[in-house]
C-alpha cells in the first residue's frame, strides 16, 4: 500500500450540495483540531476521504455509469 494520501475525490456524483458543504466543515476541522499525524488506515482525516470517494463509487454503480479512475483507487485503498 502506498504511504501517499488519498486524493479528495473531484466527482460529486450523489453527493447534494449539503453534504458537500457539510463534508468541507469536517474535513476542515479535523485538518485543525484533529490527532497528530497518523499513518494512512488510521488518520481520520484520510477516512473522511475514503467515504466520499466510496459514496461517490455507489453512486455511480446505482446510475449504471462509469466512475473516474481516480474514484476507483481512492475508494480500494482503505477497504
């Protein structure tokens, strides 16, 4: 597995807007006042990407279409 961060996923299909602006907020605060750095399958900040990339993958498997490759890996990293 690869120590790099996973990337925030750009796509927001199924995501509503609240959610996203929602997502921001926590993603922020934990960037702030969250622990101290963590290796990758324990950051919370890491996780909170995880389940959007995963959100985003659901999505798309539901519509019948095909996600970015980004998507993809973002969402097999922590699983």
């Amino acid at each position: 597995m690869s120590d790099a961060p996973l990337p925030i996923v750009r796509d927001t299909t199924g995501l509503s807007r609240g959610y996203r602006v929602l997502w921001r907020l926590k993603y922020l605060g934990l960037s702030i006042f969250g622990p101290a750095e963590r290796t990758i399958e324990t950051s919370p900040r890491e996780r909170v990407k995880w389940e959007r990339a995963v959100r985003v993958l659901r999505a798309h498997q539901a519509a019948g279409t095909t996600p970015d490759a980004e998507t993809i890996q973002a969402a097999a990293r922590l699983s």
